[in-house]
C-alpha cells in the first residue's frame, strides 16, 4: 500500500471516528430533551412522521431540522477543520499548491461531499426507514472513497511546473 493511501486511511479513520463520535452525541442529545433553549432561540423537539418514517425533529417559530440532519451539520463543521489540517501537513505533504488554494479546494470539496451525504442519508432514513445513526455509517463509506478522489486529484493536486515536472 503507498504511504499516502495509508496516511489518508489513518487520518481519515480517525477523523471519521471523530465524526461519527459528534453525530452520534448530538443525535441522541437531541432525542434526550423536549426542548432546547440557546438563550436567542428555542427549539421544541418533536416526534414526526414523514410518510412511513418517525423523525426527530428540532423546530422553532422561524424554522425546523430533522435531528439526523442538525447532527450532520456538527459534526460536518469539527471534520471540516480537522480534515483539512490533517490532510494539509500529513497526507497530501508534496502538494505545492497555496495554502489559501487548498483550503477553498478542499472548501469545495467538502460541501460536495456534505451534499452526497445529506441527500443519501435522508433517503436512507426517510424512504428506507434505517436507524440515522447506522444510515450514517454506510453512507460515510461511500464518501470516504469519493473523497479521497476528490482530495488527490483536485483539492492537494501536485502542479506541473513549466518543463512538464511534478
């Protein structure tokens, strides 16, 4: 196995695990409380059925969140910061892109990854009826790959130098 690609399942692992660690503390925070005040908002937590499913819900008088997808947003914004540094000065260390570069490239990266995760995981849980937490972890396995893709071949890319070189 290359270096890199062991450094990126490391890294990643770990990140993962944090990842996951956060959404699954916030999930079953949120489904430990009938309501939440942030001092500026209240949310009332409720139990909703959307078609078949039973979803947690977070409400307030000017919005609502699905539980599974206030989790993701969380843990989504720690793995944000983390990913990025871990992957900058660990994994993708031959990149000679500007730091400014990576960071909006990996910016971009990640909300493309944050949408295929959004989407699959609301279609596992509302159209398939899986538990959120378990609904998180299969689709975090298919992120992961299309991440590393996405990591190596677009946000830490080696630029070619005028002779054709990397």
């Amino acid at each position: 196995m290359p270096l890199q690609t062991f450094r990126y399942a490391a890294c990643g692992g770990g990140n993962m695990v944090l990842g996951f660690l956060v959404f699954t503390a916030v999930f079953h925070l949120l489904s430990g409380f009938s309501y939440i005040n942030l001092g500026v908002i209240e949310f009332s937590i409720l139990n909703v059925n959307i078609g078949d499913a039973k979803v947690l819900m977070l409400q307030s008088d000017a919005f609502a969140f699905k539980a599974h997808s206030f989790a993701l947003s969380c843990s989504s914004t720690i793995v944000f910061i983390v990913g990025f540094l871990l992957n900058k000065y660990v994994v993708f260390t031959g990149s000679n892109l500007r730091g400014r570069i990576q960071l909006f490239r990996y910016f971009l990266s990640t909300v493309s990854s944050f949408c295929i995760n959004y989407f699959l995981l609301n279609a596992m849980v509302i159209y398939l009826h899986v538990y959120p937490v378990l609904a998180q972890v299969i689709v975090t396995a298919i992120v992961v790959t299309i991440s590393f893709f996405m990591q190596q071949y677009f946000t830490f890319k080696v630029k070619e130098n005028h002779s054709g070189v990397k």
